[in-house]
C-alpha cells in the first residue's frame, strides 16, 4: 500500500509541475522568446518535411502571438547549416526547429 501511495504521490507531483511550467509559458510575454527553423537546402514549399515544419511552426507562432521566421542555408553542407542555425540564435531565437 505504501508504494502504491508514494507511486501516486510521486506521479501528481511530475503532473503538477507540468501544468505550472506549461502555465508558466503560455503567460509569458511574446517577446521571451521567438521561433525560427533552419530548412535543409531545399525551400519550405518542398511538399515535404520542410513545408510540413514550416507551415506547423508559422501556424503555431501565429496562434500565440509568437514571432515565427525561418533560413535557409545557401548550401547543402553541414557548414551552412551550423551558420544558418548560428545566426537565428545571434538574432535572439531561443526555439530552433530543425526539419530532417
């Protein structure tokens, strides 16, 4: 009985804390963070993962008043990409989304 208890103690305890760390970000001001996804070298109207993640994010971001952008590296390389995601994070994005 004892562990059924402290198993359900325990398990109330993970879900509250959940529910006040979701609370806590849904009344946070717009301007705490921003969203921007770095596609891999093919553009967001791709049919694909890229489009998927792009129109998701920007759907997302528009219903919460999120500020939402996304960059596309000049090339295929892991090079590009690393600068791509570098500079969103330069430009004050806190959430990166990363398709592929």
């Amino acid at each position: 009985m004892k562990k059924v208890l402290l198993a359900f103690c325990s398990t109330l305890l993970v879900f509250v804390t959940l529910v006040f760390s979701l609370s806590a970000l849904s009344q946070s001001n717009a301007d705490a963070f921003k969203v921007a996804m770095i596609t891999d070298f093919a553009d967001v109207n791709d049919a694909s993962f890229n489009q998927a993640c792009f129109e998701g994010g920007k759907e997302w971001a528009a219903k919460n008043n999120i500020e939402f952008n996304y960059y596309k590296p000049s090339d295929a390389s892991f090079a590009e990409r690393v600068k791509s995601l570098n500079l969103a994070v330069d430009r004050g994005y806190k959430v990166v989304l990363c398709p592929g």
